[in-house]
C-alpha cells in the first residue's frame, strides 16, 4: 500500500480532528505538525491531543518544515478579518508552499475562487502549475456539504429548477478565537451587523456560486441576507453567561438570484444553546426543486457537538491520494474521482 506523506498547518479545532485520522491510517503518515500556540510547540503532534504519541514534534513556523519530504500540506491555518469585515485566508502563505513543490489541501474559503476572487485564482492556479502541484480546498463547508453533495444529489432529477441547502451549528463550546465574530451575549443594537454580514458572506458564498454554475444556472445577483436572534433567558455555553435580551444567534441566507427568483440558496445557522433554544432551527436538509417535483434529504448528526469538526478534517483527509496523484493547478473536488474514506 502506498503511503502519502502529510504536513498539518495549524493544529486547531480542524487540525486536531485531522491528527487522529492520519494516525489511524495505514496510508498517510504525519511527518511534520505546525502551529503558534505556545503551549503546543514542542510537544508530541499526538500526546497535545490526548492520542498516541506521533512521534513529530510541533514547530511554529511553516518555513522549518518546507524542505521535509512530504507529499502534501493540509493548511487550517487561521482566518484574519480585512478592514471591510471580510475573512482572508492567506493566499502568498498557500502559494509559499506550492513553490516548495508540496500539494495544499485546505478547509479555508479560497474557493470556487474562479467566480468570487478571480485574481486569487489566477495566482494559486499559475503558481500550482509552474511547479507541478496542485491545490483543492475543501472541508464541510464550503466544500462537501455545498456544493459536493448537493450537486451530486441533483444528479437524480431530471431537471433541476431550484436548490435550497440549510445548515448551521451550535457554537456554544467552541474555543475558537473567530467565534467572537457572532457577538453572543452583546447588545444586538450596539453590534456591526452589516460587518458580520459581509464577513459571513465572503466565507460561505463561493458554495452557492459553485452550485450554480455546475447546475447551469447564470445570476444576474447575489442576495445576501440577515437575520439575528435574541435568548429568551439566561445561556450558559461554556465561555461564559449569555445574558436574556443579547445576541445568542444568526441566520444568514445567500440566494443567486435569476429574475428576481431564487435559484440556489444557501441557509447558514450560527447560535448558541440549540439545546436550550430552538429558534432559529439548526436543520441540515437539502430540498431540490424540478422534474421530479421535489427531492428532499436530510442528513442528522453531521456536527455532532462532541466532535463537530471531524466531517470538516475528513473531506481534506480522505481526498488526499486525488490530490497527490493527480493534475497540477487550482482542482475542485466534483472534478474529481469520488471521495472514499482511506484505509
């Protein structure tokens, strides 16, 4: 059997769930582990986490690690916010590892960048090829759940007229530094909703442009829209108290409209406490409009609260060997062969 040799950049939520399933299979092996917490540079890829020892110790810095025979890079590096509210991954970072000749594989919005950000695609793209690598971004979102699966599904009707996929997830034990975006607990008058608006939209629409492209649809718009919610009563999620009257959720809907219609629709839930709170309603469905009249599927536990992240990691994991093995350049997965879990 052959087995890929892989770098993790970034060793958060995503890296963690990434860490397992590489020491659990037999055809990746981890070679090297990057990340700047303090607290994890240093010390065993593995023992950090709690799991086997690895046998890779953590370095901070991606530049100490580029000259290591690897096969390819998986970047869950974090997200930064520009001076509009927008979230930037680092693309000179991407094309830094690409001209030391490793594939990327990365869970970060650059993607679908061909219809969002063209000139990001046209750096990746050239800079992949001049030196015979590839990049593919996937992860949950964007990635498997939109556009992967949706479009796949679409592949049972005969015609498709229009796509609504709904999502979302409950954040209230989340760690991550980003979720302080969402402002729970704020004042939801004293709160930069229009920021959050943009921010969000720049992550997640690129799965509704994909969508809409590999469906044949052509916008003539992009509706991108906001809605938040209020606890009925005092919350408790793990970072603290979220008060009665504050912020303790978000619902946002990106729609590429055709004639003032919507084609394909793209509903993201971002709140704390579903457990407590049900509105709005986390509910990961799918519901595809055509001949025949309506397919609608639903998919239950796909971010479960106790491991929420590994359906992100495993999209990136398991499409390794594709990537590896084939055509340099900027690669969508559903130009790919079918992603199967690795052995």
């Amino acid at each position: 059997m052959k087995q890929y040799k892989v770098i993790v950049w970034g060793l958060g939520n995503v890296g963690r769930a990434a860490i397992r399933m590489i020491l659990e299979k037999q055809s990746l092996q981890l070679v090297a582990a990057v990340d700047v917490d303090p607290k994890k540079v240093g010390q065993d890829a593995g023992e950090i986490f709690g799991f086997d020892k690895a046998g890779v110790i953590v370095v901070d810095n991606i530049d100490k690690v580029l000259d290591l025979d690897a096969d390819v890079v998986l970047d869950y590096t974090p997200l930064v916010r520009d001076e509009k509210g927008g979230f930037t991954p680092s693309a000179l970072g991407i094309c830094k590892v690409l001209k030391a000749k490793k594939n990327v594989i990365t869970t970060l919005p650059i993607y679908y960048s061909q219809a969002t950000t063209p000139d990001l695609f046209k750096m990746i793209n050239d800079t992949a090829k001049e030196n015979g690598v590839s990049y593919l971004p996937t992860g949950l979102l964007p990635g498997a759940y939109a556009s992967y699966i949706p479009t796949v599904l679409a592949g049972l009707m005969g015609r498709v007229d229009k796509i609504t996929v709904q999502s979302g997830e409950d954040d209230q034990h989340n760690y991550s530094s980003w979720v302080k975006v969402f402002g729970y607990g704020m004042d939801p008058d004293k709160f930069p909703q229009d920021k959050l608006k943009l921010g969000i939209g720049s992550y997640y629409v690129s799965g509704v442009y994909e969508m809409g492209e590999r469906l044949g649809f052509k916008f003539d718009d992009m509706k991108i829209e906001h809605e938040w919610f209020t606890a009925p009563e005092d919350l408790h999620p793990t970072f603290g108290t979220v008060k009665k009257g504050t912020l303790c959720g978000h619902r946002f809907t990106m729609s590429g409209m055709v004639n003032g219609e919507a084609k394909v629709s793209l509903i993201y839930v971002h709140k704390i406490c579903n457990d407590v709170v049900k509105t709005p309603a986390i509910d990961n469905k799918i519901h595809i409009e055509g001949m025949p009249k309506a397919l609608d599927i639903s998919i239950d536990g796909m971010m479960p609260l106790d491991e929420s992240y590994v359906t992100s990691a495993a999209p990136s994991v398991n499409v390794i060997p594709m990537v590896v093995d084939g055509n340099s350049g900027f690669l969508q997965a559903l130009d790919l062969k079918v992603v199967t879990p690795l052995k």
